[in-house]
C-alpha cells in the first residue's frame, strides 16, 4: 500500500471508531423550565351606551342591548371574572 492510502484508511478507521463512539453514548435526561405570563386583554369597537331603566315592580327589568358594538377578550387565565362599570 502507497502511504497516502495508509493514511486515508486510518483516517477512514478512526472517524468509523468516533462515529461508533459518538452513537453508543445512550441518552440524557434534561430538565427544561418554562413559564407562561398571565395574558387578560379586552378590547371594545364602537361606543356602547346602554340605558338601563328601573323595572316595574313585581316584573323582570327591560333587557337593553347595543348591536352596533362589539367586544373580544383574550386570554390564557382560567376562572377569571371581568367586571365592567
């Protein structure tokens, strides 16, 4: 053998070795942490303006309603409550 085919079938060896190495080291065991921060966000399109009024005794109040308003809540809170004024 020629010394440059020496030295390419040791180098062949050897990466065949490492690669063996390298696959036969088996598994590890990572512990990753991960935090999720409290998202609450409401938004409003339009001007809501509800009026509502005192209900006749004895009877259910006026239901109102404002159907040229919209809202969207998004959040990734659980057993939240939004409370308006």
């Amino acid at each position: 053998m020629s010394r440059k085919s020496s030295i390419f079938a040791a180098v062949v060896a050897l990466s065949v070795v490492s690669f063996r190495m390298a696959a036969a080291q088996g598994s590890a065991t990572q512990t990753v942490t991960c935090e999720v921060q409290k998202i609450n966000v409401v938004s409003v399109a339009g001007t809501p303006s509800l009026v509502i009024t005192a209900a006749v005794p004895g009877s259910q109040p006026t239901q109102v309603s404002d159907a040229t308003s919209t809202y969207a809540v998004t959040t990734n809170v659980v057993n939240s409550k939004l409370t308006v004024e």
